[in-house]
C-alpha cells in the first residue's frame, strides 16, 4: 500500500470523527458547547502529539530499542519502524564487533608487521610483530610521528619520498626487515614489516651446504679421475703400481660414498616425510654394539670400555645406533694410540644420558659451540687423515632433537673430551 495513504486516511478519519462528534453536540447542546468540545478534542491531541514528541527527542538522546515507548496512532508506525531500524542497527554493531575483535585477533597472531599512519605519518595503530621489529610501543607511541620513532636515513628518505613501488631493505636492531608502505583510503597509509633474517641465514646455510659439499667430493673425484687418466694412458703400468691407484681410487670413493651417506641422512632427518618410529630399544645391546664397532675401528689402538646402568627406552634404534656410533667414532678418531674411550649409558637427575669420554686431543673452547654445524671442522687435515665427512656431529644433533633430546660438549686441550647425549625421562621404556 502507498505509504501517504497509510498515513492520511487514519487521520483523515479521526478529524472526521472530531468533526462528526461536534456536529452532535451542536445538535444536541448548541454551537457554542459544539465549538468548546471540539477545542477540547484538539487540543488534547495536541497534548498527546507533544508529549510523543518529547519522548522522541527523549530516545533520541540515548537510542536503545528498549526504550523505545509504545505509541497511539501514527506514532505505533512510527516507534516500529524506529524499532526494527534500531534493532538492526545494534545487530549490525555486534557484527562489526565481533569481526573487528577477530581482525584484531588476526593482526597480533601475524608473524608480518602491521603499523597504520595517517597521511602525516602519525602513528594511529601497531600489532605486536611490528613492535618488535620496530622497536615500537603501541601505547606510549601512539599519535607520534613515524619517522621520529624509526630514526634510519634511508627508511625515512623513503616515507618521505613516498616511493613505495618498491619494498626497502634495512638492518634495525639486529635483524633484517624488509618494509613496505601500501597507501589505501585517501588520508591512510599502512606500513608492513617482514623479517627476512631466518630466511636470509637458511640461504647462506644452503649455500655454504653446497659450496663444502662440492669442496668434499671435489678433492676424492679429482684422485680417481687422475688415477684413471694415468691408467688409460699408460696400459704399461706395472701391477704394484697399478694396485697402489686401485687401493687409493678404492679409499677415495668410500669416502665419497660415506659422504653421501651422510648427506642422505641428514635430509632424511629433517624431512617431514620420515617421522620419528618409536620403538623398544634394548640399550645394553646398542651400547655393546656401539662399543664393537669402536674397536673395530680402533683396531687394537685404543682401551675401550663401555657401561650400561639405565633402562631401556622407546626411540628409533636405528637412529639412536647412529648418533651415538659417531660419538664413539670421533672418540677414537681424536684419540692418540694407547689413549682410553668409555663409554656409558646411566640415569641422569633428570633425563637419561649417553655419556663418550675420551683421552684425546681435546679441543678449544672457541670450536665447540660450531661443532655440529655442518662441515666445520677444527682440523681438517687431521680430520682428512682419519676419514671424517664432517657430518657426523650434524647427524647426532638431529637425532637428538626428533628424540626431544640435546648435545652438551665438555673439553680440555690435551686433556680429552666428554660428549653426552641427554635423552628426556618421557623416552623411558614403559
């Protein structure tokens, strides 16, 4: 229905009704009673619309929908439209609210760097990862300018210069930031942070990863290569000759071959694809295992002793044999002839431990904390003369970690060194 008629008829039919009464009491009691009874009706319908009125502005001043007064008339149109709107309104505002809650939820969990400015570079609002890459404080910087919080040249001749085609990269507080400014409304501008420096320091791993391996299989392809050179040059060679290249090309491609093996491990290690298989794990048995092989190397050279005063636990025997078969191959390995190696498997005060003791050369405190970072040696010629790939720390520390465990290194130049696998209690056998 048209909403003119929605409102005029009613009235219309009221006023006739006003008008119909009077003509009654003009009838009935004269002209004068009629027109006093008829200013009565009027004016007491004044009174009413007034009175709604003020409720109105009353409301108006604090607009809740339940308020809201129940009207007469035009007005129950009126207070129900108001009604529904209101009510939308509120649901409405308990949309926004809840969805700003989760925006601001979604901004303070993102590892980026929010900060929004206005267009004169006051801060107006920052999530934590941008605190932290910024140096910044939400509720003390707040309402300050930008560029007098982040006092770099470069990074403020680039707000300035408003050239934001581009990201900027800078070195604030220790760490590498890449920044960028996206302006958005017209007077807005939103500043992000990215922190490239694990990312740059896993790029420079890689690297240094393939420039030693490449180092590594360098040195035995170049001795087997030469060596088959001579060969085919030379078909003359006598057989002493001869098995002398065949016994070296042979040293040489197990130790490319160990190399390898080593690298396979390693990725296998820190592959998603190859969880962590927990299984019973006899320690007695490892051990003795761990302590044959030890001697096998060692080929009569070394004392070695072994003890097993601890439980069983649940790991990956195949890896746990690893990672304390290349500590017990680095003791003998670091180890003059006529020296001793123990090894021993106890109860610690609070985790289980894997202990290779050792009266070997022994080793500066400077190396130690690098001794399990891929191919760093201390000595590498020494290290070269006894076979090592350079891997063999590296592997350990990774089985520690997918076994919740951790590497400790204690050392004495000349005196010999102690490395102790530490294992938590919850591997214990249950």
């Amino acid at each position: 229905m048209n909403p003119r008629l929605v409102f005029w008829v009613p009235a219309v039919l009221r006023l006739g009704l006003v008008a119909g009464a009077a003509g009654i009491v003009w009838w009935m009691a004269g002209a004068v009673t009629a027109l006093a009874f008829a200013l009565v009706i009027v004016v007491t319908l004044l009174v009413v619309q007034l009175n709604y009125l003020h409720k109105l502005g009353e409301w108006l001043n604090d607009p809740k929908s339940g308020k809201l007064p129940d009207g007469w008339g035009a007005w129950t149109d009126v207070f129900a439209r108001l009604y529904r709107l209101r009510r939308d309104d509120e649901r409405n505002r308990d949309d926004l609210t809840e969805w700003l809650a989760r925006f601001r939820q979604a901004m303070h969990l993102l590892p980026e760097g929010v900060a929004i400015m206005d267009d004169v570079l006051f801060l107006e609002w920052c999530n934590p990862a941008a605190e932290r890459h910024l140096g910044l404080t939400l509720e003390r910087d707040k309402g300050r300018r930008v560029t007098n919080l982040i006092r770099h040249p470069e990074f403020i001749d680039y707000v300035i210069l408003g050239r934001y085609e581009q990201p900027l990269t800078l070195a604030i507080r220790g760490r590498k930031l890449v920044v960028q400014v996206i302006p958005f409304e017209n007077r807005r501008q939103i500043l992000v942070t990215h922190d490239a420096t694990e990312s740059d320091r896993i790029e420079a791993m890689r690297r240094d990863f393939i420039a030693n391996a490449s180092h590594e299989l360098r040195t035995p392809l170049t001795v087997v290569v030469g060596f088959l050179e001579i060969a085919l040059a030379d078909p003359g060679l006598d057989a002493e000759t001869r098995t002398a290249h065949l016994k070296l090309m042979t040293e040489q491609a197990q130790r490319m071959q160990r190399l390898i093996e080593d690298m396979l491990t390693l990725s296998r290690l820190e592959s998603d694809e190859y969880p962590l298989k927990r299984e019973r794990v006899d320690v007695h048995k490892l051990v003795e295992q761990v302590a044959n092989d030890a001697r096998a190397l060692s080929n009569g050279r070394h004392q070695i002793e072994f003890e097993v005063d601890g439980p069983d636990l649940m790991g990956s025997a195949e890896e746990l044999r690893s990672a304390f078969g290349n500590l017990a191959t680095n003791a003998v390995r670091y180890t003059p002839a006529g020296g001793t190696i123990r090894l021993a498997w106890r109860r610690g005060p609070d985790d289980l431990r894997f202990e290779a003791c050792d009266t070997g050369i022994g080793i500066d405190e400077q190396h130690i904390s690098r001794l399990t970072e891929r191919f760093y040696r201390v000595d590498k010629s020494r290290s070269r003369e006894t076979q090592g790939t350079g891997l063999g720390l590296a592997i350990v520390k990774h089985v520690l970690l997918r076994h919740g465990g951790k590497l400790s290194i204690r050392s004495t130049p000349g005196k010999g060194s102690v490395f102790t696998a530490s294992l938590p209690n919850t591997s214990l056998q249950g």
